[in-house]
C-alpha cells in the first residue's frame, strides 16, 4: 500500500516537472524569438523605417497582437495544438518588431544589465511562487486592478507626457508584475498538480503554451518597467 501511494507521488511529481519544464521552455522560445527580432528590426533602417515610420502599420501590429492574445486565452481549448503553438511564436515575433525602439532610446549596455535584472528577479520570484506554502489566490483580485490601473494610467500619459507619471507607473509596474510572475507561477503549478493522468498531449502541450504565455507577458512587461527605471538613454 505504501509502495503503491509512493509511486503515484513519484508519477504525480514526474508529470508535474514535465509540464512546468515544457512552460518555460516555450518562454523562453518566445523571449530569444522577441529579442532577435527587436535586435535584426532596430539594426536594419529599411526596416525601422518600414514599421517604425509608418504610423498606420505600426498600430496595426499593435493591433494584431491584441488578436493573438486575447484569441488564445479565449479559444484555446478550440484550437489544435500546433495552432495555438504558430499563434504564440508569430505573437512573440510581432512583440519583437514593436519593442525594437528600446535600442534606439537606451544604450546596449544598460539594455543588457537591467536584463538580467529582470531575469533574477523573474527567477527569484518564480522560485518564491513554485515553493511557498501560502495560497496565493487572494492576489488575483489586486493584481487585477493594478493592472487596469497601469494600463489607464499608461494611455493617459499618452496624450500627457509626463516624466514624473511615467517613473510612478514603472515602480506601480514592477511591483504589480512581480507579484504577476508569482500568482501564476503557483496558478500553473496546481495546474500541473490537477491534470489527470493520460491526458491528450495536444491538450497538454495547449495548456502549457498558454503557461508559457502568461510567464512571457510577466516577464517582458516587469523588463520594460525596469528599463523605464534603469535604463540610461542614448
């Protein structure tokens, strides 16, 4: 009986490390795919002037990329898995064109350091999130909001243009993201616990690009708050 119960824990912990270890990989697929795309636009003038210059473009991928998102969180369970996976990559590419100004606003070096910030503090808090003992649902709610808060506040400043607005929101941002890259670190971690044994791998495979998803928004947005904070412009 012992032997029994000891083996279904081992399983249960095997089919969890898969899942997490597919999540991050797909993340991290997205974020080498974001940079190198933002790195080739921003060291190409055709190409900056291509989709940085042209005003109607631009928001047009913006645009775009709002599809992708919200298409996939609201249809997932709809689409085949190699759907899902192509909608992600093209997103993670899409994201790397409209962030490309970053090199032409800060300088490379400060790009890089306030990258492995980012990283550490990602890593950190997702170790924090994995591990800790103390339910974290109860953040969803307030994370929520702060979210709509910083996204308000954001397409104020917009029209606005204040310095002082724009530092206030980043420190908001990396707060509300760092408590983000928590929540869904231990969301994704009871998903893993919960999933039921023989599970179709295209439903599997769905669900973790949908983790690598929430992981990536996280982690690109507490980097461009960072950034905001650190970085020094050219």
């Amino acid at each position: 009986m012992a032997s029994t119960y000891s083996q279904e824990r081992i399983q249960t912990q095997v089919r969890v490390n898969s899942f997490i270890r597919s999540v991050y990989n797909w993340m991290a697929v997205g974020l080498a795919l974001t940079g190198g795309v933002a790195w080739m636009v921003a060291g190409s003038e055709t190409l900056l002037r291509l989709f940085l210059g042209n005003r109607l473009l631009f928001f047009g991928l913006i645009i775009a990329e709002l599809v992708l998102v919200f298409t996939l969180s609201a249809r997932v369970a709809k689409l085949r898995a190699s759907t899902a996976t192509a909608m992600f990559i093209i997103y993670a590419a899409l994201n790397g064109i409209t962030i490309s100004s970053i090199f032409l606003i800060y300088t490379s070096s400060s790009i890089a350091s306030t990258f492995f910030v980012c990283a550490a503090t990602f890593v950190a808090t997702s170790i924090y999130g994995m591990t800790t003992k103390k339910d974290l649902t109860s953040w969803g709610q307030f994370l929520f909001m702060g979210l709509i808060g910083i996204i308000v506040a954001t397409l104020v400043n917009f029209f606005v243009q204040s310095s002082a607005v724009a530092m206030v929101v980043s420190y908001i941002g990396v707060i509300v993201f760092v408590g983000l890259t928590a929540y869904d670190t231990q969301k994704l971690k009871n998903m893993a616990l919960t999933q039921p044994d023989g599970l179709e791998a295209g439903v599997v495979r769905k669900g973790a690009i949908m983790g690598a998803l929430s992981l990536y928004l996280d982690f690109i947005n507490l980097f461009l708050m960072l950034l905001q904070i650190l970085g020094n412009r050219d």
